[in-house]
C-alpha cells in the first residue's frame, strides 16, 4: 500500500502545500493575455511572411525543443514565446491568405474561442448524463446540417475526429445493416468476400479503413473515372457484375463530392439507383463539397445527396472550423446503434438513449461540436452561404487569370478547386516527365514563399492544383498567385 511507503510527517507536509498545477488568479490572466498576444501576433502578421519555410532541418529542430528535458521548470511566458516562434519558423502556414493547398483552412475566430471553452470547461461526452448541454449542442448542429442536406428525420449523427473516421463509421454501419451476423461473428461470419465500391479519385482512406476493419484492402474496388474525373457508372456496372459473379458480396456504394484531387461531382443520382438496385449501402463523401448546402443558390451540386444512407461532412475544411472536426450522419439509427452497442457497469445509466459512446467510434472525447456551434449561431447560414459563393467566385476568378497567362485547365468543376497544366509540356512530355516538371514548378513557387500549391495527378495526369481554403483571400492574391506560376515556370524552364 502506498500510505505504508509514505511517512505520515511527509504525507501531512504534501497536504499542507498547494497543487504544482494550481496557479493563482493573476497567473491565469498574464497565461491567457500572453498566449492571446501571440495568437493574435500570428493573425496579423501570418501575411506579410513567406507562406512556407523555404527548407527545415529536422535535426536543428530536434535539438530545440530537446533544450526542454523538463528537469527544470521554465517561465510559461518564454515557452509560449518560444513555441510560437517555432511554429512560425518551421512550418507551412495555412492560415495565410496565399496558401492554396489541401482543404485545411483559416479557423474562425469563433472557432478558436470555442476551442478555449471546450478545454476549460473540458466536458466528457461519453455519457449524456455527464455533459446533457454539450451533448444537445452537437446534436442540434448535426440535425440543422443533415436538414440542409434533405436526409429524412430521425437522423444519427456524430462528431467525429475527422473525415476517416465518419467514413469508418460509414463501412461499419454498411456492414452490420447488410450482414446481421457480423456484429457477434465477424467477418468469418459472412459467407463470401465482402467488397465496396468509390472512385479512383476519391480519398483514399477507404484503403486504411479495410485494413482496419479487416474487409482488407483488397475488398476496395477504385471504379475508374470518365472525362471530367467523376465515377464511371458504365465502369461501376462491370466491376460490380463481375464481382457478383465471382460469389463476392456488394455491400456498399461510395459516392464523392468534392474530390481531393480535381475537386470532381460523382453522378450521386446514378449511384443512388445502382444502390438501389443492388441494396447496397450508399455513402456519400461530401467531407468538402457538403458545405456548399448552406447556399440555396449553390445547393443543386450536390443533387441525390439526400437518398444517401449516410454523408460525411467535415467542418474543418470549408467550414472554416479549427482542426479537426468531422461530421457522421446516418437516416439508420438502427444500424448505428447495433453498430456501436455497449454496456458495462463503471458507465452511468442510459436515461435518454443517446449515450454518445453507444452511438460512434470514439468512448472518452472531447466536445469537438462547440466550434461549429458558435460560427452558425454568430454567422448564420446566410454567412456560410455568401463565404462559398464568395469561394466559388474566386475559383472562376483563378481560372481565367491562369488562362489568360497560358496555363491550360484540366478538371471540370464548379467548385474553387483549379487543376492547371502547361499546355506544351502537357502535350509533348511522357507522363513521368511532365509529373517531373509540374512538380519542379510547385516547389520552385513554394521555394519563393509568396504562395502555396502543390503538385497532383488526374488519372496519372500531372497538373498544379491551386485551392481557394482561406477566407482571407482576396483577388488580388490569386493574381499574386498567377505571377508566382509564370515566375517559377521561366525559372525551371520549358523543355525544348
């Protein structure tokens, strides 16, 4: 026993003295009024410096932050000093205006401020009757999206960690809803390969999710994609027929809105007559796209969404929410809480029927939902309609401007998402080459650090992807952005 290791007079003394991790009022204030400093030092001057770090050198990195071996304590002024000044010297800055990279965008400001309630108040939300407000503030953001989304009432739903893990929760519920047997016997259980379908342009995380859930990841089937890099229905009916024919077991159909690639629309009513056809469940990936439902005028992109079975929706990224907050839904609260079923003693009793750690991945999590919450409620849906019909416009702005200095777009999207080539290289180099050269000109933009992009591949064809994510930028940084292209293709050069 430990009281028997203690001695009573050092036992005693200990409880005399005040917790090490119990500061004082004043200490809290001068904590909470740096770091809102350095936060807003960031805000405001994230602009005016280079989006990236021109190069980094991981083992000068680690000997800085090995400079805190924690045997001694340090003033937390100068760590948050230090910190800050680290995260700006070495890191890509998605917070910058320039940055037209992946889906990962400049939070909030309610975000951020929601982000602080949550870790002071710091509810647990594993069980409802520990956290009934934080609880009902998640569930009422999930119930005004999957409203705009038109799936029918009652809809199960859950925050999530992120994109993976709806789309997790997505094969989980597919296959406890198509082979009852599964939720007690396992894959085992079912008789025959169990296999699902997305586009060869989705995310393809849905190769990480079969190797977890154990389907394997050979059980993913990536349908080709037509002309303008949406699923091939023609391609989806042979793959599924000769599946059938071999004895494997369709059970689910994946439908994406908003490629990460080229920002692609797959056909969602198509599949949701294939699904309907082959009872198959139908997912629809819309982690990006699914935010362009808050805009009546931009809603009818997203056409047959709501015969989905369940839908992804990440707030981390178009929404502007800090990292990470993914959305799961589900019209099959059946399913999702067969899915996720649990009882053991040490939890409180289920009052309601909305333990949250009965109804998604995740058992011990934090309230992710409260970000979201504060920018509908301060903004309104109005406010998140005209920041994506805001978005959408720049897109076409980038488009032209990229066209007008002889860049060649490739991808067919009314989403802000621009794939661009050089026609000449396009036309005269191998894939490989072309790949080689594309990437030399994002990098040589990045090097420059007055922008952000990168390099991808459609159906093997290599392009620059340019992506309006910040709602800090302006038209004049997608023509600073146009300048930087022409400026690094001069310098790496076309090949003769």
């Amino acid at each position: 026993m430990m009281s028997d290791l203690i001695s009573a007079d050092l036992m005693e003394s200990w409880l005399r003295k005040p917790s090490p991790l119990d500061i004082g009022p004043e200490q809290v204030d001068e904590l909470l009024e740096t770091t809102v400093t350095l936060v807003r030092k960031h805000a405001d001057g994230v602009a005016d410096g280079p989006v990236a770090p021109v190069s980094f050198d991981s083992d000068q990195i680690r000997k800085w932050v090995g400079e805190y071996d924690f045997s001694t304590p340090h003033s937390a002024e100068s760590v948050l000093a230090d910190v800050a000044t680290g995260l700006t010297q070495w890191g890509v800055h998605t917070t910058h205006p320039r940055y037209f990279g992946l889906f990962n965008p400049t939070p909030h400001w309610w975000g951020v401020a929601g982000e602080l309630l949550t870790a002071a108040f710091n509810p647990q939300l594993a069980a409802y009757s520990h956290a009934p407000a934080a609880v009902e503030i998640e569930q009422h953001v999930l119930r005004f999206l999957a409203n705009r989304l038109g799936l029918p009432s009652p809809v199960a739903g859950s925050f999530t960690t992120g994109g993976a893990e709806a789309n997790l929760s997505a094969v989980l519920i597919a296959l406890t809803r198509h082979f009852p047997e599964y939720a007690d016997r396992g894959l085992t259980a079912i008789p025959g390969q169990p296999v699902l379908y997305a586009s060869a342009e989705s995310h393809l995380a849905w190769l990480k999710i079969a190797h977890m859930t154990g389907l394997g990841r050979d059980a993913v089937r990536l349908v080709p994609v037509d002309d303008g890099y949406r699923m091939d229905i023609n391609e989806l009916r042979r793959l599924h027929a000769a599946d059938v024919a071999a004895g494997m077991r369709p059970f689910l159909l994946v439908g994406t809105s908003g490629t990460t690639g080229g920002g692609a629309l797959d056909p969602l009513p198509e599949l949701a007559a294939c699904a309907a056809e082959w009872n198959t469940h139908l997912h629809v990936d819309a982690a990006w796209a699914g935010t362009v439902a808050f805009s009546d005028e931009l809603r009818p992109m997203l056409a047959g969404i709501e015969q989905a079975d369940s839908v992804t929706v990440d707030a981390h990224k178009w929404m502007s929410a800090p990292m990470g907050a993914g959305m799961f839904l589900s019209k099959h609260p059946q399913a999702v809480a067969e899915s996720f079923r649990v009882s053991t003693s040490y939890m409180p009793a289920d009052t309601v029927g909305s333990d949250p750690y009965t109804n998604s991945v995740q058992w011990s999590r934090r309230l992710i939902g409260l970000k979201v919450f504060l920018g509908l409620a301060v903004t309104g849906q109005d406010g998140y309609a005209s920041q994506v019909e805001r978005d959408t416009a720049l897109g076409r702005l980038l488009a032209v401007r990229a066209k007008e200095s002889g860049w060649h777009r490739i991808n067919d999207t009314p989403l802000p998402l621009v794939c661009v080539v050089d026609p000449a290289v396009d036309a005269r180099l191998s894939p490989a080459e072309s790949w080689a050269w594309h990437s030399a000109v994002a990098d040589k933009v990045v090097e420059r650090g007055q922008a952000w992009i990168s390099p991808v591949r459609l159906s093997g064809r290599a392009a620059l992807r340019l992506c309006i994510t910040s709602y800090r930028t302006e038209a004049a940084d997608v023509a600073a952005l146009v300048e930087e292209m022409d400026k690094a293709r001069t310098a790496v050069g076309i090949p003769g």
